[in-house]
C-alpha cells in the first residue's frame, strides 16, 4: 500500500477538489514490557515502517464520509458531527469518529465535518496497533486541517487514548499511542509510563534481524479478557495499599511484591500482579542489557516475559506458544515472545541473519503440522511517528 494508492481512491470516491491532505501513522510492535503500561510501568516499543496511510480533506457541512481500501465492500460510511455514539459505536469508523469526539471533549470541536480515505499494511487483527494508528492517523490530520497548531504531539497520544478509553470502551494504557505517535527511525521507545518521561533507545541489532510471525488468530481486545486483567491489577494495588504507599504496581519492588504478596487472599490476583511487577522490572532489564550490547540478556527476558505472560498473565494462546516455544529451539534466536495485548496476534523475535531462514522454514513446519495453516512473516525496522507525507 502506498500513500499514491489512497490519494487515487480518493479522487475516485470523493473526487479531486480541493485541498487535500496526506498523512501516514504506523504501527508498533512492543520489545517487552507488556500488560505494564496501565500499571505505571515501563514499556520499551518501537514504532514500524508498516502502517496506515489516509488522505482527508475538509467539507463546509456536518458531515463526515470514510472509506477504506482495507474494507472496500463497504463503500462509503457515512455519519455526522451530531451522530458520534460513545460506546455504541462499532466497525472501524468508530476509531476516527472516537478522536472527533475526543477532540470535542478536550475543548477542539470540528467546525465542519471531512471526507476521509485510508489504506495500510498493517495486518488487521495482528496485534500491531492498527487501531491506535488509525487513532494517530485522524489526530495529525484533524490538527494539521483544522489549524489545531497548539495540540503537540504528546497531546495527540492523550486524545488517542481517551478515545480508545472512553469512545470505545477499550481500557488500553498509553503504549500504543505513543508508540505510534512519538517513534523514531531506528530506535526502541524505553517509556515510563507513570510520568511520561522516555527515551529513545538505538536498536543495533548490528548481525540480527527484529521478525515479526503472524499466528493468524485475529486479535480483538475489545470483547476479551483484557479489561478483566486490567481490573484485577487495580483490585491487587488497592489492596497492597492496605499495606505499602505506591501508586502503581509499577512502582513496587519484586522484593514489595514477595514480601506481601499473601495480603492479596487470591492466587489468581497474586498470579496478575507478579506478572505487573517482575514485567517492569524485565524491561528496565532490558534496557540496560541492550546499552551495554548484551544482547543474549535482552533475549533471556524476551523468553521469560513470554513465560510470564502465558503463565501468570494467562493472555497467551497455543499457537503463540508454539511459535515462541519453537523459536527457542533454534540456535540463533536470541529472544522471542508474544507482543501485544494477546489473545491472537503476533510474536517478535530477534533472529541472527544467517538463521532466519532456519527461522521461517522451522515455524512454518511446526506450525502447519500442529495447525494445517502457515503463520505470516514479517521483517521489519523501527520507523518514525505519526506525521503529514507528501503524495
């Protein structure tokens, strides 16, 4: 897909009068530190080359129009500036019609409506934040056509997931936003969570490789388990709070956690909240091993995060299992686990050059043995945020 692409359906659809805008938002896969951003963790993603492109352009009435290369039996969608649904709203409109919404909230309201066309590669349903690009996607582009100058782009990630939060109902932390909005060509995204504060960390992966295998089980968060996690992770804070001032799991020790973890009178709760802090603290992990070039650390945790989240977190599925379980079986696969909210999607694997064709051929077998179906792969390298492109 390329910008070209979904300028030319635009004129198609929509025709070619006009000031037209074009604007690309990418998707982001997640290194580890997962299920720790509404936690108060950290999180180290980056954002991808692969992502959304859209071309908009602003109408003098209420209505809005949409219209995706992704879904073309679907026409074009209509609505209206007075027709936005919080929580009631469904299909793929519904994320830039969230961001129309949050931007009102915010005290931004749309003077008139807009026509909007789009197109990705990103993998619908693979777990790699097509929903928050979309989200940064409209945000760019409703700023840069409406004159919304003073919104940056750290405003931009907070409206995307108000959006996500309270327009669709999805409890989704800060990561993906911000993965999306704030990456940088080759580098990791090393996020606090809590306070906002990163930095970008160069990802030299110097003679490996970063893959991305796709299980083809649609990930679909809203609708599953995950704001389950997220309320057992806030009943678990609350009632370590009977005992320790912290604001967030992130914020505990594995020491806190070890040492009080029985005030929980839950396994399932101890199970949540372990996975909360020993994850935090694998990325801060993770983190230091990539600075000091060990790269054969950062891959002990990539597995053990997986272990954990499969585990403790139970957001794995068989076939993320057996695509991380079969990596690990490979000499030179430095690291490899799921990424994502889970419940379907992807896994990432950092692979030595000289083994990735090992890699593919080894989880292509495994995996059409076990599952009569191949998993889908991906080489990717850390790209830049959410910006205005040229046609």
């Amino acid at each position: 897909m390329t910008i070209q692409e979904v300028l030319t359906k635009f004129h198609e659809v929509f025709g070619d009068e006009g000031s037209i805008g074009t604007f690309f938002a990418p998707g982001r896969v997640n290194l580890i530190g997962e299920h720790t951003d509404y936690n108060g963790g950290h999180v180290f993603p980056c954002a991808l080359t692969l992502g959304i492109y859209g071309a908009m352009r602003k109408r003098d009435d209420r209505f809005l129009r949409f219209y995706s290369l992704d879904f073309p039996d679907e026409g074009i969608t209509s609505s209206s500036l007075d027709e936005l649904k919080p929580l009631q709203d469904k299909g793929w409109t519904a994320y830039p019609k969230g961001v129309v919404w949050a931007f009102d909230r915010r005290g931004f309201p749309l003077p008139t409506g807009f026509d909007l066309v789009i197109g990705g590669d990103i993998p619908i349903g693979s777990g790699l934040s097509s929903s928050a690009a979309l989200e940064m996607l409209t945000g760019v582009a409703l700023r840069a056509l409406f004159g919304f100058d003073e919104l940056s782009m750290k405003n931009l990630v907070g409206i995307g997931q108000f959006a996500e939060n309270d327009y669709l109902g999805m409890q989704c932390g800060i990561m993906d936003q911000f993965a999306s909005g704030m990456g940088k060509a080759g580098c990791a995204i090393y996020l606090d969570t809590a306070r906002l504060v990163h930095t970008y960390a160069p990802l030299d992966l110097e003679d490996s490789t970063l893959v991305i295998t796709n299980t083809k089980v649609k990930h679909e968060l809203i609708g599953s388990p995950y704001n389950e996690r997220r309320e057992a992770c806030a009943l678990a804070l609350k009632r370590f709070q009977n005992s320790l001032k912290i604001s967030s799991l992130g914020a505990m020790t594995t020491d806190q956690f070890e040492s009080y973890k029985d005030t929980l009178h839950d396994p399932i709760l101890v199970k949540r909240a372990r996975h909360a802090v020993y994850e935090n603290f694998r990325t801060i992990q993770a983190l230091s091993a990539l600075q000091a070039g060990n790269m054969d650390r950062f891959g002990e945790l990539m597995n053990a995060s997986h272990v954990s989240l499969r585990d403790d977190y139970e957001v794995s599925c068989p076939e993320l299992d057996l695509l991380a379980e079969t990596a690990w079986e490979i000499p030179g696969v430095i690291g490899s686990r799921m990424t994502g909210g889970g419940f379907g999607g992807c896994t990432v694997s950092i692979v030595k050059n000289d083994s990735l064709a090992q890699f593919k051929e080894a989880l292509t077998s495994a995996y059409q043995k076990k599952f009569d179906k191949c998993p889908e792969f991906y080489v990717v390298t850390p790209g830049d945020g959410a910006r205005a492109i040229e046609a």
